[in-house]
C-alpha cells in the first residue's frame, strides 16, 4: 500500500489536474494551499540557511570579529520600516542599497560576461576555407540582422528595412526552436507528475510494484 | 465528417490524447535509443578529464517547478562524479526548492554508493540567499559564504572543506538550472573569476545557453531532459556498473522520459499538421456569399 | 535628506562592484567583498519581505469576507504550518529542514515531498496540456515568417525525439545545426541587444535618473 504521504501526494497531484475538466473548489484549495506552502518555505530556508549561520551565529561566536555584519542586519530590518507610517522614509535607504548593488553587479555582468565575449566571438573569420565558413557567414549576418531589427532609431525602410526582414527571419528560426524546446520542457514536468502518479501510486495500489 | 467541425473539438478530448500519450509509455516502457549531440559530449568529456580526488561544485539552482528535467540531470552528474571519485561540493541557490532537491537527490545518489564518506567524498553545503551575492563572495571565501554545512555543523570541522576556500580551489561547476541563476555562472562566475562552468538547464531556457557556449563561457550544456538521457546514456557507457541502478524497476530516468516525448511529440506534431492542412483547405474553399 | 541620501547610496553601492573588477587593489576588493557578505544576509530579509505582504493583503481578505476568503484562510494556514517548521528547524526543533542524519524526513521535508513538489510541479505540467490544446488551435502557416517559425518548430520536435533519430539522422543534425547556427545568431543578437539596454537601465539607476524604484519621480 502506498503511504500516508504518497497518499497525500497523489491528492494534492489529481487536484491539481482537476483544474483540466474545469475551475473547481478542489484546484482552488490546492492552489491557495501552495501558495501559502511556498510562503512557509521562504520562511524556513531563510531563517535556517541564511539568517543563522550567516547573521546570528558569527556574530554570537566572534563578536568582535563579526560586528559589521550588525550594518547587514540593520538594513535588512531598515526594509521592514515601510509598514510603519511614520518612519517608512527609512526603508528607502535599504532599499537603495540592495537595488544599487544588484543594478552594478548585473551591470558588469551585462557587459562584461555578456556583450563583450559574444560580440568578440562573433568576429568570424569570413574567407573561405571551407563550409565552416559558410556557416560564419550564417552567423554573422544573423547577429547583425537581429541587432538592426531592434534596432529603432532608424525607420526600417530601405536597406535597413530588408535586413531587418532577414532579422526577423532569424528570429522565428530561434522562436520556432524554442517552441520545439519547450515543448519538451512542458512534457517533461508532466512525465514527473505522471511517474509519480503511476508508479508510486497507482501501481503499488493495485499491488504490480510493492 | 467537416474538418472545420473536428477543429472545434473540446479541448478536453486534446488533453486526454496528451494524457493518454504519457501514461502509456510509462507504463510500457519502449526503450527507444537515444544519440549524443555535441554540447553534451562537450560536457562528459570535460568531466572526463578530471583527475580522482579532484573537487567540483554542483549547484543545485532548480526546484519541483522544473524537478523531471533537472534532477536526472543532477542524478547522473552525481553519479559520474562517484563513479570516478571527483569530490563534490553540493550548494543550492535557488530559493523554491533547492535546498529540498539537493537534500533528496544527494541522499539518493549516495545511498547507491555505500563506501563515500561524508565530508571527506561529498558535503551539502546546503542554500544561500543573494545568488550574485553569494557567486561574488565565494571567489574569495567560500566558508564565510556557507559558515556552515546543511545541517550546522561548522564548515572548519569538514575535511573536504580544509582543502577548498576559494573557486581556485575547485576544478569546475555543474550548475543544474531551472532558469537564469545557470546563466549566472557563465556571465558572472566563469566571466569575472574563470571558474569553468557546465549548465544542465530546463529545455524552455535551452536555447539562450547556445550562445554561451559558442563563446566558450561554458564547457558544456546539457538541454533538458534529451540532454539528461545523452548524459545517462554516456555514463553508462563509460561506467556500466551503473547498470545496477538504472535498470532498478520503477526508477525513473530520463531515456524512460524520451520514450514518452517520442510518443507526445508525434501527437502534437499530428494535430498541429492537421491544424494547418484545415486551416489551408479553408483558405481554398469559396466562402458562400453571406 | 529623505530624497538626497538614498540616491547616494544607490550610487555607492552600485559603483563598488563596478569599480572592484577593474581596480585589482585589496582595499576595493575588501569593501566589496564586505558588501556581498552583507547583501547576501539583506536578501534573506528582501525574501521574506513578500511573506509580510501577503499576509496583510489575506487578513484583510477574511476580515472584510471578500469573495474567496476562505481560500485566504487555506493560505494562511500552509503558511502557518509550512513556516512553523521551517522557523523552529532553525533552532534545531524537530530535527531541522534538511532530512534527519539517518536519511528519514524532517516534518519540513515530508511537507516539501508530499504536500509543496506534487503542487508545484502539477502546477508546472498542466502547461503541457495548456500547450498541446493552444498550438492545434492556433499554430498556422499564415504567412512566410509563421511558416518558418512552423517548420523550425517542426524540425526540432522531431529532431530531439528518439523516434525522429531513427527515421533519419538527418532530423537531428539538422536540429543542432539550426540550435548551434541561426539559432544561436537570433540568440546572440537578442543577448547583445539586451545587454545594452539592461546596462543603460542600470547606469541610469546607480546615477539617480531612474527613480521609480524609490517611490521617487523624476523631479523630485
């Protein structure tokens, strides 16, 4: 027989799935129970993983070595002022630390980890030495057409109107492909769901797998 | 019968066809071979070339969300790395449930392998909060990253973490990513500090990672659960003593799970082909005049 | 002091990891390695920001009985139980949120395997379905850029699938030639272009032109 919580499991799995017939108060159960499940998670993996051993143990252990981090955990409170009417200003100088430095990080890692190595990889070496260059040719003019298609300070007409047609042309290869892969993706977490479903549920049910 | 008629269909009888399509493989598994693309040899034989006693880091940046794509992923990277006696570090940085996954599949995997020790073979350093944060931080220390292991013990009282403080220390990363944290490591991690880096990510973001690893900002990629089965399927070729545990009954792997795509993927091909050959022999009739 | 102090604060912060990758020199890289470790312990506090506002919008939802209250108390209540454990794990109580030395569950992870991953991932997989129903419906040849998005599409469904492997290995050549080649081209020029735009974002952010995040507007 399977176990409380494969019982559990299967439950909350066909509730789930009911939404497929139709919007119903089992679905809407299950969804709000997941909601606030994922809520609770937060809560534990913050509290468990986060918190303590990086705020509340160092500076417990080794005060006089940790006593920065009081800085950290100030801020991260400062947030939470914005429930309180009066002092809410206050958050905002939290807030504009945390945005301020995931803004530079993402900024380097825009530039740097992004358009600088992809624009230097797209400087293919375009004379002929066989069908690997062929395929540079590809690629060189895909970058470029797609780059000319956003790009709008120019009005597509013209030349730049035919290029940015091959852009286009470029992208619904990509989106196409991308379909075709999510596809996949989305079958995928149905083979999971479906996995569980029928082999460790159904089947040790009816007694095929004990 | 009017094609037009059949295309307004219920939706519902759309759903069972895709239904039908998954359960029945599962049940009868087919066993369809699956062949080797480039990006996923690009990563076995990267991991190939690791030494045993080499260490990596295995970062588990996915959740249930995108759990039957990633997790044989995960299972076989793990397995490889047991297999040929890589250390791994194990982190999670992604916050809905990669903690949870790390836990599970590392304690699966392991319990396959009865001779590792923990903190000597393999740790779970568990979860971090801030992953740029923690990306930037652990170039320069890990263990004030993860002051301690999944479940508190102090990271100076783990062996294996004696010998490893910074990514300098380790060999590569094997990030299995539901979404833009795997695209982190290549455009933040293997950018800024040079740490080689492999991403497994979901089939949906499969796509962008091409383009990473064209440029060489990645040393392998592994699209979702095809790239999962090549992955499976090179392990076992390398290391057949595995066979033990694939072949285990009810184990889901993802070569099982490519035997349900072949099926579901040629329903959806056929109604969107029929989609199209009404939509075309609409556009031909003359519409009566109204 | 209210307006002024912030916008220099998202100019500091900002410009410390900027200016630590192209300053080599130990006190940069001090400060903003001091700063990750403090953002990393911010985030925490950030996450569990979202966990205060739901709960506020859904007390208010049962104090007034709006419509699907009830649903608002089954929320509360796999916060309740779900946090409970997780906030307790903290401090050791039963047994933590990892699994138990002994590879048994935890109370918070039975809750994660039985109860949270069937509900997410079936959340995630009625897509399928959604899917499947959609492109019969609405994936059509109707002019030349739907057809080549169409006949990509079908190329790489068959081509990553075992089935289309075996009717000839030319479905999955030509498939990873369109992933490596013009798909990667379109995805290069998106990531290029993207790029840009996301660093001019946030230049405009660290130097206080984009305010909007601050509840601030342009003026003010």
């Amino acid at each position: 027989m399977p176990s409380l919580g494969t019982w559990l499991a299967a439950f909350f799995t066909l509730c789930m799935l009911s939404f497929l017939y139709k919007d119903n108060p089992f679905f809407r159960i299950a969804e709000s129970f997941f909601a606030g499940l994922s809520l609770g998670y937060y809560i534990g993996i913050v509290a468990n993983q986060t918190l303590k051993p990086n705020l509340v143990l160092p500076l417990a252990d080794n005060f006089s070595a940790n006593w920065h981090l009081l800085f950290a955990g100030g801020l991260g409170v400062m947030l939470y002022f914005r429930y309180i009417k009066r002092v809410a200003w206050v958050s905002r100088w939290a807030l504009a630390v945390y945005v301020g430095y995931y803004v530079g990080v993402n900024m380097m890692q825009k530039l740097h980890g992004e358009v600088l190595p992809q624009v230097g990889d797209t400087m293919l070496s375009l004379s002929w030495s066989g069908i690997g260059t062929l395929w540079n040719v590809v690629m060189v003019v895909g970058v470029l057409s797609v780059l000319i298609y956003f790009y709008f300070s120019a009005e597509h007409k013209g030349a730049v109107g035919g290029i940015s047609r091959v852009g286009i042309w470029f992208l619904m290869v990509s989106f196409g492909a991308a379909f075709g892969y999510t596809v996949m993706g989305r079958i995928s977490l149905l083979i999971g769901r479906m996995v569980f479903l029928v082999n460790e549920w159904a089947r040790p049910l009816i007694g095929l797998i004990t | 019968m009017n094609l037009e008629r059949i295309m307004q269909i219920d939706r519902r009888i759309v759903y069972l066809f895709v239904a039908a399509g998954t359960i029945l493989p599962i049940v009868f598994v087919i066993g369809l071979p699956v062949s080797i693309t480039p990006p996923v040899q690009m990563a076995f034989d990267r991991m190939e070339d690791l030494d045993p006693g080499d260490v990596i880091m295995v970062s588990f940046d996915y959740g249930p969300s995108s759990a039957p794509e990633n997790a044989p992923m995960a299972d076989a990277a793990l397995r490889h790395c047991f297999s040929k006696g890589i250390r791994v570090i194990v982190i999670a940085l992604y916050p809905l449930g990669g903690l949870s996954e790390a836990v599970n599949e590392l304690n699966k995997v392991v319990a396959e392998f009865p001779d590792l020790e923990y903190g000597v073979d393999y740790v779970n350093l568990g979860y971090k909060d801030g992953a740029q944060a923690a990306m930037r931080k652990m170039n320069e220390n890990i263990h004030e990253v993860f002051p301690t292991d999944v479940r508190g013990t102090p990271i100076s009282e783990i062996p294996l973490m004696r010998e490893v403080r910074t990514y300098a220390d380790l060999e590569l990363c094997f990030s299995l990513a539901t979404g833009i944290i795997g695209e982190w490591w290549a455009n933040l991690v293997n950018a800024q500090f040079g740490l080689p880096v492999i991403v497994g990510p979901t089939a949906v973001s499969a796509p962008k990672y091409y383009a990473y690893l064209e440029a060489k900002q990645m040393a392998g990629l592994l699209g979702g659960l095809k790239g999962a089965s090549e992955y499976e399927r090179l392990v076992l070729d390398k290391y057949p003593d595995l066979e033990r545990v694939y072949a285990t009954p009810g184990l889901y792997t993802a070569t099982k799970g490519m035997d349900v795509q072949s099926i579901v993927h040629l329903i959806m091909i056929a109604f969107i082909l029929f989609g199209n050959v009404v939509y075309f022999t609409g556009k031909r009739r003359p519409r009566k005049a109204a | 002091m209210r307006k002024q102090v912030p916008l220099l604060l998202t100019f500091c912060a900002g410009m410390i990891p900027i200016v630590a990758l192209f300053v080599p020199e130990r006190h940069v890289s001090t400060v903003s390695t001091t700063l990750d470790s403090w953002l990393i312990i911010v985030a925490g506090f950030a996450l569990l920001l979202g966990v205060v506002n739901v709960v506020q919008m859904n007390t208010n939802k049962i104090r007034r009985k709006t419509s699907g209250w009830p649903y608002a108390v089954v929320l509360l209540a796999g916060l309740a139980i779900m946090g409970t454990f997780g906030f307790a794990g903290a401090f050791g109580g039963f047994g933590g949120i990892a699994t138990r030395l002994d590879g048994t569950s935890t109370p918070f992870d039975w809750l994660y395997q039985n109860a949270f991953l069937p509900l997410q991932g079936t959340m995630f997989a009625l897509l399928a379905f959604f899917m499947a129903s959609a492109s019969y419906r609405a994936f059509r040849a109707r002019n030349v850029e739907a057809t080549i998005l169409l006949i990509a599409a079908l190329i790489v469904m068959f081509g990553r699938i075992p089935f289309g492997e075996m009717v000839t290995k030319w479905f999955p050549l030509t498939t990873e030639w369109i992933m490596a080649k013009p798909n990667m081209a379109a995805q290069r020029g998106i990531m290029i272009g993207a790029g840009l735009g996301a660093a001019s974002m946030a230049l405009r952010v660290i130097v206080g032109i984009e305010r909007s995040y601050l509840g601030l507007g342009k003026g003010e």
